[in-house]
C-alpha cells in the first residue's frame, strides 16, 4: 500500500531483456537520505511511477527490479530508457502521515498528456485517461499520475485536470512532463469500490437502465440495518 507522496526521483540505470520481461535497475539518486533514512532491502515493494514492484537486488542505492511482460505491457514502464527518470515511494508503515491516499500500486489505464497550462499563479495539467476509467473520475476526487497523489481540479467529459503546486513539479517527474507523453493512472480505490458495488446492485434489479436502487438492495448488500 502507497500514499502517493514521492520519496525520491531515481533515473533509470540499466535495462536488461530477459525471457520474461525486464531488469529494471534504477539509480535512487541520493537514496535513502531524501527518504527520511530509510533503507530499501531485498523483498521490499517499492512504488515506481505507479507500479508496485518488488525490490529483486540492491547496490547502494542502486535497486533492481524484475517486471514482467504483463506490466510492460499496461504501463508506460515498458517505454522507459536508459536515463528516463522514475518516481519512488517505498510501501507505507503503520506509523507514517497518510498525506495522499491510499494506492495499490495496480495500475488501472495509461493516459495520455493533452494540455499544459502555465500561468502566474498556477500550473495545470490536463490528462485523457482510457474510457474505462471515466465513470472513477470525480470532481475533487483522487487521481495517480505516474505514482503521485493529486487532487482533481477540473472534469470534463473525457479529461480531467489536476493543478500542480512548484513542489510537485520540483520532486517528482511530472515537472517535465509534455503533451503527448503517456502516464499510468490509478484511480481512488474507494470510487472503484464504489462503483464496481453500485453496477452489481444495478444489475441484481433485473433492469440494466432503472439502475434501481432501493432498500431492500442496500439492506441486501450490507449499507443499512
């Protein structure tokens, strides 16, 4: 489980093809001392742009990771290169400030870059996400961009925008992002929960377009007494 709140940017130091996918090795770039000192070890899961991961060896702060075809498949990961550079949040302890919200690490849909805007008080971003994941975007709601908690700022019909503050930009890869370049997204567990819930009611009524809810469904499912 990850919070969304990026401990350090690494850069991607090697790349090696395998018969199941990739060596993904990434330099932490002056991790664990940004990361409040912590230390990664074998068998940690660590939140790389997005994907949870699992830490296979480690050099220093050099961290090598194996990611299957599946995952380079459903992620951007495997359009990554050698000095691309990568966000990274180790898995959230009991005793840590819940500062985002609460992320898997699964990475629900790619999307893609589709306006920048720059002005004098604000930086705002503006993402095409795959349709499947339209219905979990909501206004105000959270969204996981490249494996950073943010806020939605603004939903349209098919977008949403997210505004970003210099911190943001500063600690995180989304600081150079450009129109075009693709992302992974995460949406709220919650809204999927919720959603996923309110279809199944929807489709126990026996009628696809009442979508009707009603007590005894709720009662049913568990909601009321």
């Amino acid at each position: 489980m990850f919070t969304g709140i990026v401990q350090a940017k690494g850069c991607v130091a090697r790349i090696e093809r395998n018969a199941f996918g990739i060596r993904l090795v990434v330099d932490g770039c002056g991790w664990p001392a940004e990361a409040g000192g912590y230390r990664p070890v074998h068998g940690d899961s660590i939140c790389v742009s997005g994907v949870c991961l699992t830490v296979t060896d480690i050099a220093g702060g050099v961290l090598g990771f194996d990611v299957i075809a599946e995952t380079l498949a459903k992620t951007t990961l495997g359009g990554l290169c050698e000095g691309d550079p990568v966000n990274l949040e180790p898995a959230v302890t009991a005793n840590q400030p819940l500062g985002g919200h609460f992320m898997q690490g699964h990475v629900d849909g790619v999307g893609e870059v589709t306006h920048i805007h720059t002005g004098e008080d604000e930086h705002r971003v503006t993402v095409k996400p795959p349709d499947e994941l339209v219905p979990y975007i909501i206004p105000k709601g959270s969204v996981a961009i490249d494996g950073v908690s943010l806020t939605l700022a603004e939903v349209k019909e098919d977008t949403f925008e997210v505004a970003l503050i210099p911190t943001t930009l500063e600690l995180t890869t989304l600081g150079q992002a450009k129109i075009g370049r693709r992302v992974n997204l995460e949406a709220d567990i919650i809204s999927k929960t919720v959603v996923h819930q309110l279809n199944r009611l929807r489709g126990q009524s026996g009628d696809e377009k009442a979508g009707g809810l009603t007590m005894q469904s709720l009662r049913e499912a568990g909601f009321v007494g």
